[in-house]
C-alpha cells in the first residue's frame, strides 16, 4: 500500500514480487512470490543488497548538493572545508553495511 515499496520492488526489477492488498487473485499471488522467493533467494538476496548500496550514495549526494544550497542561501553558515567524499555525508554505519558497500559498489570500508 505505499509507494515506496513498489518504487524499490520495481528498481530491483522484482514486480513480479509485488502484491497488492486488493489483488482479486491475492492468494495465488503469494503462494507464487513465495516460491519465488525460495527459488531465487541468492539473486533475490544480491539485489536488495545492490539496492541499498546504490541508495546509500543516493542518500550521500543528498547531503552534497543540501550542503551546497544552505551554502549559497547562507553563506556566513559554517560549512565543512577539505576534501570530503561521499562517505564524508552519511553516518557511521555499521559493519554489515560497510560490507554491502563493498560488495555491491566496490567501496572500501572506511
């Protein structure tokens, strides 16, 4: 029922995993995502893994071009100097997600 999920399923190229709560043929689609899901769990399981990769430097170049805008808007406001890359504008993550950064976009642990 949100947006969201169907954006993501579709990115991940999963559509055929997507239900909707008021599917007239609900139950046979599950049963079928199900097997999908047994049946294609590693390639499943790479994607989302992609997915979340790729959105993580989405989610950082967010923070780029933020920063950029409050800069023009209001330039006395204290910004950041130095070389600062990409990783420089998410928080700290967690070892998981450091390894699926690097398996996913060839990133280095930081």
């Amino acid at each position: 029922m949100d947006e969201r999920i169907r954006n993501l399923m579709r990115e991940r190229g999963h559509e055929n995993l997507l239900s909707r709560v008021n599917d007239p043929d609900l139950e046979d689609r599950i049963v079928a995502s199900l097997q999908t899901l047994d049946s294609q769990t590693e390639a499943i399981r790479d994607a989302i893994g992609a997915t979340v990769a790729r959105n993580l430097q989405l989610m950082a170049r967010m923070g780029v071009y933020f920063e950029e805008q409050v800069a023009r808007r209001y330039p006395q406001f204290p910004i950041r100097s130095g070389v600062l890359t990409w990783q420089d504008y998410l928080p700290p993550l967690s070892p998981t997600l450091n390894k699926l950064l690097e398996e996913h976009s060839g990133v280095a642990a930081a």
